[in-house]
C-alpha cells in the first residue's frame, strides 16, 4: 500500500508520466484479479479516453443477498442484469465491518489501521465502550475524515472530470443532525465538486411521519435522492464525470411502505425460516435498493454507456438482526467473512465480457487507485 500511495503522490507532483502509471495500475490490478487474457479487451483505457465512472455503494449489503449470489428469494433484477453485462467478484472484501471505517478507505485507498479508523463518527469526542471487563481501552475515536488525505474524488478532479456525491457520507462528525454532513470535512472539502445531501426515501427521512401506504405491485416511494442522481447524469457535460451514489439502503430501521412487497415475500419466504418477520421486511428492503440501482443505472444516457465504467458494491456485510449471510459466518461489527465480504460488480464493455466471474480476492481499497489508472 506504500507503493501506491507513493506513485500517487508522484503523480500529483508530476513526477510519474500519466500513461505510465495508467499501464501499471491497471496492470496490478488486472493480475490482483487473476484476469485471463480473453476476459479483458484488447481496447486499452488510454485507447478510448477517459472514462465516465459510476460508482454505486450500498449501505450494509451482505455478500449473498442479491440474487445473482445466490440468495433463494431475493428479486434483484437490476444487480442481476448489470452482473450479466460486466464482471461478478466472489472474494471482494471490505476493506472494514463497519460503516465509516470502510468508506474512508474506500475514499482513500489506503487501510482504515492507517487512518486511525477503528469505529463509526459521532458527533462528539469519546472512545468506544468496550462491554468486558479487561484493562483495555479502546483508541479515541476519529470523528473526521482528514482534510490532508487524498480521495478518489480529488484524484479523478485533478485528471479533469467533473466530480459529484449523493447521499450517506459517513466520515466526519455529525452536525446538527444524524449524519449530517460536517461543513469543514463533507464531500466538497474532499473533491467533489457537486454534493448534495439528502436521504431520499430511507426511513432516516420519514421522522414521526411514515409515508402513506403503497399496494400497487411494481410501485415504490419516489426517492429524492435518486433524482438528484439520475438528473445529474443526464446533463450536458463538457468533461468526464465521477458520480459517487452512496445509498442508505439497506441499512437499519428495516421499513418500508410497499405493502405489496411484504404480502409478495409473505408468500416466498418458507414457513418456519428462522427470523422470518424481519428476513420479509429485509427482502423487500433489498427489492427497493436493486429498483433505485436500476432507475440510476438506466440514467446514463445511451450515448455515454459504451464508455462508462459502473461499479456495484457494499461497505460492510449484514445486518445480523436481518440479513442470513449465510453460508459465510459472522455479520457486520466482525472480522469473520460475514462481516467483510461483499458483492460487486463491475461493467464496463471495453474492459470486461458480460456474465464474466473473478475469483481472485480484491478488497474496496482497489478500487480508488484503480479508477486513478483509468483516469
């Protein structure tokens, strides 16, 4: 990891020949994935320009809940069609069971040990409760993503794209609210040049007011957040664009008003499944977030789609309370597979043959000096 944060400090510096360091980048990462030769076009990244990116991170998503997994009642007709038209990762790992240490090196590439990452932010100073008795102490928490610290965001702007977030960001403070996005350490003072915060749909929104009642099949509850998205990516745009779409599903309280969608898994899940109340709710939870991966997905305009690169994936693993995780053990808050391995999914058709798999394990700290290679 060394090395590449120093290659990308070289690079800020001028000190290492973009299309250089483009080749080994995407050749590290290429061999890291165990690619064959026939898997991977012979179209290079440099050959058809920079591509647009769209990357897309669920919230608590664990690695066997979309369909295309492997989970037996699980619609995710979207996931299943992007897995279809790009490349399925069966060892992708988190690089973090939990939210904000995850995606703070996710942002950064490098591990959440050297961010001093071990927790979730709050909006004030502590240290995490350790609930045993032992003469320990758990490290003071880090409350904010430091400004210092390179993003993919700030890489991917200063390669000329233009560079928008949407939704949970999770690595500063809370201000003023539950996740509320710090002003001194947001996604603006991180590279982005357009962020709008907004928790669309999620329950985060409904307050002591739930939305009404939906019965109608196919209906879901229009999601604020996913049209700021989708209306961002059907601009006019002069330059290559990065959009990070980072949902709050799946993540915990597990409600929903699609009625249809409980009486719909009421009827799949099987009598006697363990938890079955919340696997129900959980399902149709999952059934909404693969609709808002679909309504961004299908926003990119049919123009830009030969070259946009669009990456699927999850932070952490799931919820114990909700998701099985099975076969893998463990969930979400542990080091065990269940709580680090995660889908994703990558397509992008000058890159990857649809319906390809990968098994060689990559971790989400891949993923921004991979975007820098094809920058």
């Amino acid at each position: 990891m060394q090395a590449i944060d120093d290659v990308l400090v070289r690079r800020h510096t001028g000190e290492t020949d973009r299309r250089q360091l483009t080749e080994r980048m995407l050749a590290a990462w290429l061999c890291l994935c165990s690619f064959s030769l026939s898997m991977f076009s012979d179209v290079t990244a440099a050959e058809v320009g920079s591509p647009n990116i769209l990357f897309i991170l669920a919230d608590d998503l664990a690695w066997a809940d979309p369909h295309c997994y492997g989970h037996p009642w699980h619609a995710t007709p979207n996931i299943d069609r992007l897995a279809s038209l790009g490349m399925r990762f069966t060892q992708a790992y988190a690089p973090a069971p939990i939210c904000s240490a995850s995606r703070a090196a996710i942002l950064t590439g490098k591990t959440p040990a050297r961010l001093n990452f071990e927790f979730v932010t709050r909006d004030k100073p502590g240290d995490q409760e350790i609930d045993a008795p032992t003469l320990l102490r758990a490290p003071p928490l880090t409350l904010n993503l430091p400004a210092a610290e390179v993003t993919m965001a700030e890489v991917l702007r200063d390669c000329g794209y233009q560079t928008a977030f949407f939704g949970k960001w999770h690595v500063s403070a809370h201000h003023q609210r539950y996740l509320g996005w710090s002003p001194t350490h947001g996604p603006r003072q991180q590279g982005f040049e357009v962020a709008e915060e907004d928790f669309g749909s999620h329950p985060y929104s409904w307050g002591k007011t739930p939305p009404e009642t939906i019965n109608e099949a196919g209906w879901f509850p229009e999601d604020s957040m996913v049209r700021r998205v989708t209306e961002f990516l059907q601009r006019e745009h002069d330059r290559p664009w990065f959009v990070m779409a980072s949902q709050f599903y799946v993540h915990t309280p597990v409600k929903t008003p699609c009625h249809w969608l409980l009486e719909k898994y009421e009827q799949l899940i099987p009598a006697g499944t363990p938890s079955r109340k919340q696997r129900i709710a959980y399902a149709a939870f999952v059934e909404t977030l693969d609709h808002y991966v679909g309504r961004i997905i299908d926003a990119v305009p049919s123009e830009d789609r030969a070259n946009t690169v669009i990456v699927f994936t999850s932070d952490n693993g799931g919820h114990p309370e909700y998701a099985a995780n099975g076969p893998l053990r463990g969930s979400k808050w542990n080091l065990y597979e269940g709580g680090i391995r995660v889908p994703l999914v990558v397509r992008w058709p000058h890159g990857f043959q649809g319906g390809s798999v990968c098994h060689g394990p990559v971790t989400g700290c891949d993923l921004m000096p991979t975007f820098a290679a094809l920058a």
